[in-house]
C-alpha cells in the first residue's frame, strides 16, 4: 500500500474475504474485488466497491492485493490462470495472501509471483468472519521484513494484532498448526460424546457440563454452543475447509516425518463428516454427528479391506 488513496484488489470473496473488504471500506480505502460468483459482490458494489470480471482486471490500479481463496488450487487457478491477476499486477505490487495452504505451495506461490516482480506477504488469519468484519482477527505474517513493512497499514486496519513469524512458509506452518490443534480438540470432544452416549448420557447435557468446566476451552465452548443451539449455518469454520487444512497439516507431518496420529484421527473423522453432506455446516458439526461416525468410519474401513483382498 502506498497510500490511502491506492486500491486494494480483493479476490475472493467468501465468509472471510468478504468480512475482509467491507473492514476495508469501512476504513476509507478504494477496493476493488473479483468473486468466481459475481453475486458475492453485491453489498461490496453497493458501497462503492468496483467489480472487475477477471483477476488481472482487478489488479490493474492495485498497489496491495488481498487474496482470501479457499485452497491452493483456487489461490493457482486465480492467481496464475488464462486471467489471472499475475497477468495484470505492476512490478513492485504486493500480494498479500490471507488464504490457508500448505508451506511448500506457499514458497513456490512467491517464487512465481517473485519471476513477475511482485513481493508476495503471508497474512494467514486467526478468527472468524465476524472478527474479519469488525478487524478483530489476528494476523500471522510471514515473508520478507521489508515486506510486511510495506503492508504494515493492510494489516492493521484488517487485525487488531500482527505476528511477524518468520519466513515464507511459516505463516502457513503456523496456521496449520492452529488448525491442527482445533481439529484435534473437537475431534477428542466428539469422542467424549461418543463415550457419555454409550453409556446414555443426553449429548446437549453433557456439552453443557464440559463447556461450564475447567476441562474446556474458549474454542470448545464456542462450539458446543454452536451444537446445543443449533447455529451451524452460516458456519464460522466451514467442516470441508476444516476437513482440507487437516489434510494439508497431516501431509506436512508425514513429509518431515513426524508422528501424528491425533491428526491423523481428526483427519478421517472431518473428512467422514464432509462426505456425509455437512461440508458447509461450521466445524461444531462434527459435536453434532458423535455416535454416527464412527460406524460410518467402521463401514469406511470394512469396505477397503474387502476393495484390497478383491484386487
């Protein structure tokens, strides 16, 4: 950002990248967007955003450009397609991408963007679409000091507190681990569910009795909330997104060789919640389906075993 009078490009507009412009509207900067589903666009053009048809139209007059996409393929596809934003971003442009992927595309997404002469800044974001909204999220910012430098301003009117982790890759480390660690808290509260059900416990009471006491936390709270008043739409962490970060998170234990066998185990319980229909749901759902997935993991397993001994 070199000014306030410098548009920020915003691409991507889901539940966080929304949340992101408006903050950036709210805070007096001109912003222009590209949404995949130009209807997502609407309130943002309503309060003077400019839509633009292509990610390289977006970009065009944008001194900083806001990525907030659901995964790699997504952060490829509109960064680096037919029409993608690299084909219309000015050298010394910063990208700074908010999206959570893993450390190794997130090194070779800035060595790309590096060869067009664009600085490319990590921003991966703790908090929810409403914290995006209200700039009450936190930022992991990885890359180049002078680069995070640059954006210093981006940061601070989207976060109310901003990290310098390291290089880049290790703001998506960070943010994997963060993920991970929620993953694995709710996937053990499912558990415990699991348990007080077999031995016929009400689940809404029994999540009332974890989230009052000392064996809880804030997130699990949060989300037993979520459970027990039946607030899962529209999600604060959609369960597929979630279900794709434990992925990404566990490839990354097994290519440094690690043991992680608590991931893994929340890996297959949100990727079973997902293939049941509930990817959209938030995360809490997973509270929701204790007692039914681990049948339905059983079933999973039964049917790979007879897959292998057939061929």
């Amino acid at each position: 950002m070199t000014g306030p009078d410098t548009t920020i490009a915003c691409l991507g507009l889901g539940a966080m990248g929304s949340g992101l412009a408006h903050r950036l509207l709210d805070a007096g900067r001109p912003v222009s967007v590209f949404n995949r589903t130009e209807a997502k666009a609407s309130p943002l053009t309503a309060r003077g955003a400019r839509f633009a048809a292509t990610p390289a139209a977006a970009v065009g007059d944008a001194g900083t450009v806001l990525v907030s996409l659901s995964g790699p393929e997504a952060v490829d596809e509109v960064l680096f397609g037919d029409d993608g934003a690299v084909h219309g971003l000015k050298p010394g442009t910063v990208v700074v991408d908010a999206s959570t992927v893993s450390p190794d595309f997130s090194r070779e997404c800035a060595a790309r963007l590096a060869e067009a002469g664009v600085s490319r800044v990590e921003a991966c974001l703790i908090g929810n679409p409403l914290q995006a909204r209200s700039g009450e999220v936190r930022v992991l910012a990885a890359g180049d000091e002078s680069d995070v430098a640059k954006v210093a301003d981006l940061l601070g009117a989207i976060g109310k507190h901003t990290w310098h982790i390291g290089g880049t890759g290790s703001g998506a480390s960070a943010k994997l681990a963060f993920n991970a660690l929620l993953g694995v808290q709710l996937a053990g509260l499912a558990e415990a569910l699991d348990i007080g059900a077999a031995g016929g416990v009400d689940r809404d009471r029994l999540l009332e009795a974890i989230a009052g006491s000392g064996f809880s936390s804030p997130v699990l709270s949060f989300r037993a909330a979520l459970v027990r008043d039946d607030r899962l739409v529209p999600a604060a962490f959609r369960t597929d997104l979630m279900a794709k970060d434990l992925r990404l998170a566990e490839q990354t234990a097994r290519d440094h060789g690690l043991d992680a066998d608590l991931l893994t185990h929340a890996a297959r319980r949100f990727a079973a919640v997902t293939e049941r229909g509930d990817g959209e749901k938030d995360a809490a759902v997973v509270l929701a389906r204790a007692g039914e997935i681990p049948a339905f993991l059983q079933a999973q397993a039964r049917g790979r075993a007879q897959r292998s001994e057939v061929g």
